[in-house]
C-alpha cells in the first residue's frame, strides 16, 4: 500500500491508461465567494467535476480583487488557491436575462453551492424552491454564517463572528489572557468541508431515487462540530472549557515545551509513556510524585507538572529532544513556520506545495491536495479562471447559439 500511495500523483505510463476522476461527469455551479463556498466547490473540481463558477459582472468573486495581495495579475493569491480546476461564468442574476441563462445552467447541473445572505438567493429567484423546479434531482447547498432558520440567521457571517460565537475563542489562547482566535480560519474552511461531505451524500442519494435536496450549512455550526473534546468536558464534568495555551484539556503532559534554545511539542498521552518519559528524562522521583501519578493527578497539578519537566527540558535543543524522544516511541515534534513546514523533506514529498499555470502569473503556487486517492489521483486541469473566460464557452455547450448569447447580452445578462 505504501508504494501505491507514493505513486499516487505518478503520470500513467503508456500501457496504463489513466482512469476517470471520481467525479468525472458531474457538474457543479459555484454561487458563492470569498471562502467556504470556493473551497468546497474546488474540492469537487479536484476530484473530476465541472465547476462552473458563476460570477458578478464587473467584479467577479470579491477575493479576486478586494481581499488580500496581487502579484502580476488582477487576481489575488487567495483567490488563486481557492479557484483552481474551475470555469468562470459572468452573469447578472439580478436581470431576467441572467436568470434565464442561470436557469439554462440548472437544467444541465447536478450540483449547486451558494454562499449569500440568507433570503438574497430568493430575491433573485435563484433559490432552491425555484430552480429545482427545472431539475428535480438538484442538489442546492446554502452556505451562511448562522444558517437559513433562527434568531441569528439574519446575520452578516465571517469567520471571526463563528468563532467568537460558537465558543472556540473561548478556549483559544492562553489561561487570563485576551480573546485570541484560531490562526487559521476554522469556521470557513471547516464549513466548506461539512458541506462537500454533505453534497457528495445528496448526489450518491440523488443518484439512487432521482430526488435532489436542500443543504442548509453555516459556519457557526461548522464551529461548533469541532467542539467535540471541549464540550464534552462540560457535558460530562460540569466544568466550562477555558483556554489552556498549546495543552490538552483531557491527558497531561501534552504540549508545547520550553528546550534551550526554544519549543518543541511532546505528549506522553497514556501511563506508559509517562514512565517512559520519566525514565527518559532520568528523573524517577517524578514517578512516585503522588501530583503525578495518573493522568487526573497530573491534569490537576498541569503547572508544576511542566515546570519540573523543563528543567530537564531546558538543559538541551529542541531538536535532540524531538531525536531523543521519537527513539523510545514519544511522540514529539518541531514546532515550524508555514514556510517551513511546506518546505520540510515531508512536505515536499507528501507534495504540498505545487506550481501551476497561469496565464498571468506564470508559475504560481497552490496548495497541494490534502487527501491521495491511489486508482484516481486527484489532477489539476485548469489555473484559476479568470473572470468571465468561459462564458461563451459554457453556455454553448448548453445549446446557446452566438445569436441566442448576443440577445442575453442586448438585455443585461452579462453586464453590471
């Protein structure tokens, strides 16, 4: 199996005629911007399908012009790794025109992913209600900040507003300190994952009774699902989660330690590793330390537990710790910067990092895929689009002549 998985990303030799992604045939209509909705809907693209990104005229996608960096191109970086293995449409859903080139597209998609304010999909008559009606197996996913239903749905939905309000700031950062949130963001691409699960087991189900379905995914429950070790702490024990730093709020030692000459990260998760580390470290009065010797003794006394482990911890580097640990079965790790993480000799070659082709950009950088399916690798077939490149394109292949495209035009469909 190893040797499958190394070759995973290997081009088919002459006698191996590659096989059709998974998705191969399926096709999709990206609605949506920014974050959550482009990442899902990328995810689809990588594994075969035909993601057709639907975009406002004039600006496009907001990430391509007005959230984060450029380089050569109108394009940002961000926009660049969340929109790879897509066509770029232009239409204005806001006339009839669009919305009947819209409704054309529906006729002809499997799968629809938006991504705007709870109730703007209807007002444009775009919504699920409306369009499945041109395609009763459709599958529609709606992705928002708090959802379709309750109190909050009404809501603008970000990242930081989910993550503040589901609770994950709450046991972010370090015991007394300020409100800190997650480095990466949780909420949107936590949220882009629960919906494409979701959309691939509505599609496998419209598949087998011809029926499509509604997907009512939002950020602040994305945030939420990832809270299963904390609140089960407060379900079980009574006791409110609090941040505890780089700790493990269910076995101790489990963090990142102080070495000479910076941190590293160990845990010694069960009680065999704890002895273990003990003898390790040569410190066998810790064994018989009543603070220590089970992991409730030690979760309690967590402070004094790491302040006598650095002292060992302190007398040499992070890296011969990590050696030394790994080689009694430890488990340890450097701590690394992004660069060097995607840089490291297991990072390069698990490949996440890869070079694409952009017609403005020339080479630019992605991120590699996150997942290896050995019998069908995941490929990267188109650079980002740019906007509105495939327009004429894909309404073409929908029946739309040159005439049809122009009279869409005479009435708006393309234009702001």
């Amino acid at each position: 199996m190893s040797d499958a998985l190394d070759q995973a990303h290997e081009t088919p030799t002459a006698t191996q005629a590659p096989r059709a992604l998974p998705l191969a045939g399926v096709r999709v209509l990206d609605v949506s911007q920014v974050m959550a909705g482009p990442y899902s809907c990328m995810l689809l693209g990588d594994l075969g399908a035909d993601v057709i990104k639907i975009e406002p005229p004039g600006t496009g996608d907001q990430t391509r012009g007005a959230m984060g960096f450029k380089m050569k191109g109108p394009d940002s970086m961000g926009f660049l790794n969340m929109n790879r293995n897509k066509r770029s449409v232009v239409l204005n859903l806001k006339s009839e025109a669009g919305r009947e080139a819209f409704y054309e597209l529906v006729k002809s998609a499997d799968i629809v992913v938006e991504n705007y304010r709870p109730g703007v999909m209807k007002k444009l008559k775009c919504d699920y209600e409306t369009v499945s009606k041109y395609n009763p197996r459709l599958v529609y996913a709606s992705i928002s900040g708090f959802g379709q239903t309750g109190p909050w749905a009404g809501r603008p939905g970000f990242d930081l507003m989910a993550q503040a309000m589901s609770g994950v700031m709450s046991v972010t950062g370090h015991p007394g300190g300020p409100p800190v949130k997650a480095g990466v963001p949780v909420a949107d691409i936590g949220c882009g994952l629960f919906a494409t699960y979701a959309v691939l087991g509505a599609y496998i189900g419209a598949k087998n009774t011809g029926e499509g379905q509604y997907i009512d995914a939002s950020l602040f429950e994305a945030a939420l699902a990832f809270s299963v070790w904390d609140i089960s702490e407060y379900w079980g024990r009574g006791t409110e989660p609090i941040p505890l730093g780089t700790a493990n709020r269910m076995s101790a030692p489990y963090q990142a330690v102080k070495s000479r000459d910076g941190y590293f990260v160990m845990g010694a998760t069960n009680q065999k590793l704890w002895l273990q580390l003990c003898e390790t470290l040569e410190r066998p009065e810790l064994v018989d330390d009543p603070r220590f010797r089970t992991n409730p003794d030690r979760l309690a006394h967590r402070e004094v537990l790491i302040e006598e482990l650095e002292k060992s911890f302190v007398t040499r580097t992070s890296d011969e710790w990590v050696e030394s640990l790994l080689a009694v079965g430890i488990p340890a790790g450097t701590m690394y910067t992004y660069p060097e993480a995607f840089e490291s000799e297991h990072g390069q070659h698990r490949q996440m990092r890869m070079e694409i082709d952009h017609p403005h950009e020339g080479k630019v950088s992605n991120i590699g895929f996150a997942v290896k399916l050995t019998g069908t690798p995941q490929q990267v077939t188109r650079h980002p689009p740019l906007l509105g490149q495939h327009t004429d394109e894909v309404l073409g292949e929908i029946g739309l002549d040159a005439a049809a495209v122009a009279a869409l035009a005479a009435r708006g469909a393309f234009a702001p």
